[in-house]
C-alpha cells in the first residue's frame, strides 16, 4: 500500500505529558509519534506518516487543504478547535477519503463544552477515551479502511 496519511494535532498538545497527567497521561507527543510510525511499519510497509503538531487553527487548515491533495487519510485530534472552529470543519468536508476523529480523554465524561464536537459531523470514525493508545488504535483502522474500501466519502 504506497498512500500518506496525516496525523494532526492541534494546540496544547506539544504539553502531552508535562501537564494534566491525570487526564492525558504521560506519554509525550514525540513519544505517541514514535509508536504511530511503528504501528504503521506492522501494518503495512509503504504506509508514510506525516506526524504533525500546531497551535495555529491557520495552519492546521493548511495541512488539511495539503492533505486533500496528498494524503489518503487523515487522523486528527484538533484539541479545542473541536468545539469552535467551523474552518476546520469547512476544510474537514472537502477530505474525500476517511477522517478519524481522536481525543486522548472520553470527552463525552467531561464537562458539556466538550460534548459538541463539530469535527464529529464530518468524520468517518471517532476515538475517545483510550488515553495515547488511541493513536496507534487509530493507525491500524486507519490502515484497514484505506486497504478495504479505499477511500470512504
Ligand atoms: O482528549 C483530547 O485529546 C482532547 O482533544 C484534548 C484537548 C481538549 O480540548 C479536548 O476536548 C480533548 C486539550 C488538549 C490540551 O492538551 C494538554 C496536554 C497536556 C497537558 C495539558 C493539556
């Protein structure tokens, strides 16, 4: 399987591990990148990762508009931009391959601004809830929705 897929995340995520341990856990960013690329290398061999973080809604816009003409899938935890950003899901709508919504923490535990995800709407699929495990879970389906159906939507 020779395709890309996106993995981005939006901002504060560059603290994962530093801070909110109990929500978070304690694994780092460079740390869940690591294991995103190992998971990728045991499911399929020309499976590329582009591994990315930002603190800009502007640039995560930018990734995805690069991803709609290079990649085959996108990851993506968008952190608050979840909530507010309908760019993002304007940018989100115009992907025509599978979309993963992820979130570290079960966000629909937490308090009711985080229950009304926007990104939701538009995503194939959503992982919440299963601390930084959720990404290499997020690999593997990914993995398996690209080499099954191919592209989704
Ligand atoms: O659970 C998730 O992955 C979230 O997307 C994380 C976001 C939050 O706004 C979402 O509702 C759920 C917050 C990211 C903040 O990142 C931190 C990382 C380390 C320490 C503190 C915050």
């Amino acid at each position: 399987m020779n395709k890309k897929i996106y993995v981005l995340n939006g901002p504060n995520l560059n603290r994962l591990g530093k801070r909110e341990p109990e929500i978070y856990g304690k694994t780092t960013l460079a740390e869940v990148e690591a294991f995103c690329r190992d998971e990728a290398k045991n499911e399929a061999k020309d499976l590329a990762i582009e591994f990315r973080q930002t603190n800009s809604e502007t640039q995560l816009i930018e990734w995805v508009h690069e991803a709609i003409d290079e990649g085959s899938g996108i990851i993506i935890n968008p952190a608050a931009y979840t909530f507010t950003s309908l760019a993002l899901f304007d940018a989100l709508k115009m992907f025509p391959g599978p979309i993963i919504e992820l979130h570290i923490s079960n966000i629909h535990r937490r308090e009711s601004l985080y229950h009304n995800s926007l990104v939701s709407k538009v995503a194939t699929a959503v992982i919440a809830g299963l601390g930084a495990n959720g990404y290499r879970v997020a690999v593997r389906a990914m993995t398996e929705l690209l080499e099954g159906s191919g592209k989704t939507n």
